[in-house]
C-alpha cells in the first residue's frame, strides 16, 4: 500500500528553510550597512599626545624636585663652612676661590685655548677622579666637549688662579653618569687651575 506524501511536514521544512534564509539575508545585511557606515565615518587615528606631554612633565617634575633637594643640601654645607667665601655663577654652580690673582686679569673667551687641570670629588668629599689621573688637558672654549658645569668654569678664572666649583647633578654628568665611576644623578666637586691661556687669533687681531 502506497504511503501519502506528508504536507504538512514538507511545508514545515520548507517554512523553517525560508525563515533561515531571511535571517541569513538580514544579518548579511546589517553587516553590510554596519561596514558602510564605518568606512563613511571614519577618521585617522593620530598619536595620542597626551601621553608624550604626560612623560615630558614628569619627567621635568622630577628634575626640578631633584635640583631644589640638591640647592638645598648645598645651602646646609656652605653654611656650615666657616672657611671659605662662595661665590655664585651664572651657571647656577657655587665656587671659592684657591688662588687669586690680584686686579681684573683676563678671562678666557671663546675660541682661545686655556690649558688646565682638574679633578672630581663627590659632595662627602671622597676622590673620584684626582688631577694626576685627568692630567692636563688644552681645552678650546666653547668649542670642545666638557661636562656643563665645567665648560662655564673656566671662563671665570685668570690664568694662575685655582677655584673649587661645586656643581649639581644637572651640570656634572646628569642621569647618564660618565658610564663609568659617576653614577646617575651625581653632584659633583672639582677644584680647577688654570695654567695657560692661550688668547684666540680673532681676538688678538680683531680687524685684521
């Protein structure tokens, strides 16, 4: 005997068919409509400056904090220094002098060549690098490389004269240290002497 076809089954697949294929067709869709809305709006994403700012302030923050405790540590020691008359340079470095010539003698100026020595104490006073170990060095002003605080130094003594510089750590080796026995963010003592000065041919003939 020959089974019926069942209609009602066959209508319910073809029902759940249609129904998966309108779904398929909505979600398709929307994500076509969702695409052509973000490449309608959207923009370039530039690098996020704050951040940079952000670093830059801190960074600054803290070397401002750093120099005030090391301004202050320095101000402690001079006052307790009965011995001496400190002096302060433009710079921001304090000094007192050694050797003094007397009168207004001549101060180096750039381009001359001044020979000199120096050496390198921390701030308790302990050797880092003596004057025998630096040894003498010809220096042209503001032409070759010293550490800040030095390069300014020499343009304040005569020759014949000795002073002793303290400087803080932004105007000795700052946070690099010298890579080798001055650590980051070390404030530094030297005691200079100034042999020679050798004055600049610009100078010697100004209009020649």
């Amino acid at each position: 005997m020959r089974r019926k076809p069942n209609r009602s089954r066959n209508l319910d697949l073809f029902s759940r068919g249609s129904s998966w294929v309108r779904l398929r067709t909505t979600v398709l869709w929307l994500m076509a409509l969702a695409l052509a809305i973000s490449c309608q709006e959207a923009e370039p994403r530039w690098p996020v400056e704050v951040k940079g700012g952000s670093f830059l302030k801190l960074s600054a923050e803290r070397n401002r904090k750093l120099l005030e405790e090391e301004v202050q540590l320095l101000e402690q020691m001079i006052r307790a220094d009965s011995l001496h008359e400190y002096l302060s340079s433009a710079s921001g470095s304090r000094y007192y002098y050694e050797t003094r010539m007397p009168g207004e003698g001549y101060l180096p100026q750039t381009d001359d060549l001044v020979t000199l020595q120096y050496n390198l104490l921390n701030w308790s006073g302990d050797t880092i690098y003596n004057r025998e170990e630096i040894g003498i060095l010809k220096y042209k002003v503001d032409k070759q490389e010293l550490f800040p605080g030095m390069r300014s130094s020499v343009k304040l003594l005569q020759k014949g004269e000795s002073a002793v510089f303290w400087f803080p750590s932004s105007l000795a080796f700052g946070y690099h240290g010298d890579q080798e026995r001055i650590g980051p963010n070390i404030p530094v003592r030297s005691q200079v002497w100034i042999l020679d000065i050798e004055k600049s041919e610009d100078f010697i003939n100004p209009n020649p």
